[in-house]
C-alpha cells in the first residue's frame, strides 16, 4: 500500500509536474474545496508545472472558464487537457478516422453544438437514423441509464460505433451524492456487443497528449492527483506517472466507515474491485500541508 499523507509539501522532491483531476479533487461541481487555493499557490512558488486532466467531454476552454469561476488561477496552469479535447484535436488531425456524422448524447444541446465547432468534415445528425456514429460526451445530473435503452438498442441493430468523450462511470456532487456519468452508458453499449472508441482516462491518448503539452517531462517526475483508483491511478500507472489517491472524492463515502477494517484494506479493496493498481500515495484531501487537514 502507498504511503498515506497530509499534503503536498511532503513529497515535493519527488515530482516536477503535478497534474490534476477537477471533479472531487479540486471542487464538487458548487464548492472549491477548502485548502485548494493554497496548494496550488504553493505548488506555483515550488516551481512546479501545474497541470489539469479532465475527464470532461467538453474542450478545454469552457473546464477553464469553469475553474476561473471558481477563484482558481488558470493562468498558473501550463495545460488544461479534458478528453473532449483530445478527442477533438484527433478528429481535426486525421488520427481517428472514418466518423461524419455524430448523433450527440450531452447534458444539454449547446454543449454539444459548442465542441463540434471548428470541426472540419464533421457534423452533428438530428437524428440516430442519420448519423454514422454516437458521440457520449455528457448526461444530464438526473440522467437513467433505462432511459437511452431505446438509442442502444437502435444502435446496435444498425452497428454503429460509439465515441465516449467521458469514460467516467459515476461523478460526485454536493453532499456526498453520485450521479450516473456517460461511461456507465458506454459501458452498457460494449457489454451489448457495441464498438466503442474510448477517450479519457485511464486510456493512453490522454496521458500521452498532456505529457506532450507539458514538453514530455521525465514520466515518473509526473503526479498525477485523482479520486477515481479505476481512471486516474490506473492511468497514470500505465502511464509511468506517480500516483496520489485522493479519499474524499468518488470512494468518500466508500471510505467513511472504518469498521469492516482499516484504510489499508478498504483501499486495496477497491483496487481489487476496479481491476486498479494500488497507488503510490493517498490523502484524505488536496492540500499542501496538515494544518488545515480535517480530521
């Protein structure tokens, strides 16, 4: 088991860049978490590289203005990478090919309108009848997975592959609350017989491509800071980046009760469970040292 710490200032010598997840690390989707600010500001007078890896199906740009909202200083950020982004930069270079027209399955309408744009040789179907493929970038917080049986189904019969611009299975919300994230749809789709073309963590292109961003930096001087042991740990192990496990994100309330064993065992639980590596560190929440850990 990776060694447990309060903050950041512990392990500085071990890492040049630090690379973070957004949900669960950073905020909740309303609150920054507390102790943000300062480790960020910390890590900036540390010389550290900062940079962010979203599974987000949006672009970049929109994940900025996001954090911006949030008081974080993004112009600290060397590179802001979501697998919308990647994926977008792949489509627009040739590197996945064979897609025209995308049938898009997002949050809202706008949000799938707003990553296509710019995008040369690919246009968004109004209908599944029309389109060569289905683009999964995000649902809807109160999303039912029951409820696009109907588009899985329709899409199977005609042998249509699946882009997911968000593997993510589940996403934190305020209060503790999981909501269903569109990798659970995808997942449903590829366990039906569906082909689906990944992108975002833990998958390779987007660690290749923030690693790229970053100038390519010596891969285990790279930490990478996540709450999810299935995407970012995993990942990154591949990867040949350092690992920090954040425990009050997606696995909090997984975590919370100590009574079916200790931490050690909960955590090699759930690696167990999510076929994850262990990972080279854990902390309870992101911050740079422990005077303003709760407990």
């Amino acid at each position: 088991m990776g060694k447990h710490i309060t903050g950041l200032q512990e392990i500085e010598d071990h890492f040049d860049a630090v690379v973070l997840d957004q949900w669960g690390v950073l905020h909740d989707g309303d609150v920054l978490y507390p102790g943000v600010l300062e480790a960020l500001a910390r890590l900036t007078d540390a010389g550290k590289t900062i940079a962010l890896l979203s599974n987000s199906g949006k672009r970049a740009a929109p994940n900025r203005d996001r954090l911006a909202g949030f008081g974080i200083p993004v112009e600290t950020m060397e590179c802001i990478m979501t697998s919308g982004e990647a994926l977008w930069h792949d489509l627009a270079n040739g590197v996945v090919r064979g897609f025209g027209r995308l049938f898009p399955v997002a949050a809202t309408p706008e949000d799938a309108i707003a990553w296509a744009e710019g995008l040369d040789g690919i246009a968004l179907a109004d209908t599944l009848s029309t389109a060569d493929a289905i683009l999964i970038m995000g649902l809807p917080d109160d999303a039912e997975l029951s409820s696009y049986q109907g588009i899985v189904d329709e899409a199977l019969a005609r042998r249509l592959p699946v882009l997911c611009a968000n593997p993510d299975r589940a996403s934190p919300r305020p209060g503790g609350k999981l909501v269903v994230a569109p990798g659970s749809l995808a997942a449903r789709y590829e366990a039906a017989g569906g082909r689906v073309v990944w992108y975002g963590k833990p998958h390779a292109r987007v660690f290749e491509a923030t690693a790229e961003a970053l100038g390519n930096p010596k891969q285990d001087r790279i930490l990478m800071v996540g709450d999810s042991l299935q995407h970012d740990v995993a990942g990154a192990s591949a990867a040949g980046w350092r690992t920090l496990f954040v425990r009050e994100g997606l696995h909090a309330q997984s975590l919370a009760d100590k009574r079916g064993g200790d931490l050690d065992a909960q955590i090699e639980k759930l690696a167990s469970e999510d076929g994850a590596p262990l990972p080279d560190y854990t902390i309870k929440m992101l911050q740079w040292g422990d005077h303003d850990a709760r407990s």
